[in-house]
C-alpha cells in the first residue's frame, strides 16, 4: 500500500497520532526533501528508512517504487510540509499505483489550505482552489480566465512573486475587490492581512515574508 502522509507546515504538533503510526510502520519513507523530513523523523525518533522523491527525481525513480510496492511492501509519501501531491510532489506516483491497481490511502492532515480559508472571513462554503500561478508562460492567461469567477480563489505564493501577483490581480479583477494574505500559518508569527486588493498591494513589501496562502473574494 502507498499511504500518503500529510506533514505539519509549521508546528510539529500539528502531526497527527495515525501519521505517525504509519511513518512507524512502513518499510520506506519517501520524501521531498530527506533533510528537511529527518529533522521531524528525529523529533518523534521514527528511524524507519528514508528515500528522496521530488520533482527532479520522480520520473527516473518511478518505476523502482512501484515495483517494491508491487512485491508487498508498504511506503509513505511525504512532503516537506502539507498534504503531498497538493502543490508539491506525489500526482505522479499516485496515478501510476491507480493505474496499476495498488491501494492507494489518503490521510487527513495538515494543510495550509483549509485553516488560512477557514479564518480569512471571506465565503468558504464553495471557492476555487487554484494553486501556484505559472511563473511566466500562461500567467495573463490564467488571471483573465478568473476575472468572470463568482467563488472565492485561493493562491500559494512565495514571498519574492506577492507583490508582482497582487499588483496584477488589483489590474484585472480592480482595487476593490477584497482579499486576505494570510502567512505562516500555524508558526509563531502567523498573520492575517485583510482588505481591499488596492490596500493590500500598497503594502506588499511589507507582507513578502514566509509561506503565504493569498484568498480573493469572488466577483
């Protein structure tokens, strides 16, 4: 079985007891990034194997873990922070062990997502959920393509690109609209910017740090 495991994003209480009953019980861990996952293995003193899956490998390593999925073994899937396979490794390997029929199990955990809507007070009863913005190739596209989007959409978005998103965002869908910044989400300096996309762009340099979840209100 592939299990994936959601992992904290910020405190490490936020794991949860099942995450890690499995991350004790399986024959290999893969991870996003082997460093960053072994400081939360150590801190739970889990010494179960660890291999490193990531978009640079996952290709070239695929065919390798499904055949050790396939002769009986049992592997979890983590990120380094989150739920895996949303906005970060994990689609991949996921499709190939449904294509081929390997049981696949999803734990609840961790995300960014939900508590940053959750809290933002905008509607969170149905919103579009859309991720990363492409860096360049399709990023005026994808915007234009939003404009007519009547749910409430949430971004990821790196602290160095904020600025540049909420100043385009302001350009097409106007100054008024409301919308929350919400960053680093369940860490000791957790903040929540709220208001116009006019004001908060006019602040953007003052926003750019940390892990960033950007929600805009449907028209």
């Amino acid at each position: 079985m592939l299990y994936l495991v959601p992992t904290p994003i910020g405190n490490l209480k936020d794991i949860t007891l099942r995450a890690l009953e499995v991350l004790q019980s399986v024959d290999l861990i893969l991870a996003e990034d082997t460093r960053t996952s072994g400081k939360l293995l150590k801190h739970y003193e889990i010494e179960t194997p660890m291999r490193a899956f990531h978009m640079h490998n996952e290709h070239k390593s695929l065919e390798y873990f499904l055949n050790e999925l396939k002769s009986g073994k049992h592997l979890a899937l983590i990120s380094d922070a989150g739920s895996p396979g949303i906005s970060d490794p994990g689609y991949l390997l996921t499709k190939a062990c449904a294509d081929d029929g390997i049981e696949i199990s999803a734990l609840p955990g961790a995300t960014a997502l939900i508590p940053a809507l959750a809290a933002s007070g905008l509607p969170c009863d149905r919103f579009l959920f859309e991720g990363f913005l492409p860096h360049k190739k399709g990023r005026q596209k994808r915007i234009e393509n939003l404009m007519e989007e009547s749910r409430t959409m949430v971004f990821y978005e790196s602290p160095h690109r904020i600025e540049k998103t909420l100043n385009q965002l302001s350009e097409a869908f106007g100054n008024d609209r409301q919308a929350v910044v919400a960053r680093e989400i369940s860490k000791k300096f957790e903040t929540f910017h709220r208001g116009s996309l006019g004001e908060l762009n006019s602040k953007a340099k003052e926003i750019a740090r940390g892990e960033i979840v950007l929600m805009v209100a449907g028209k």
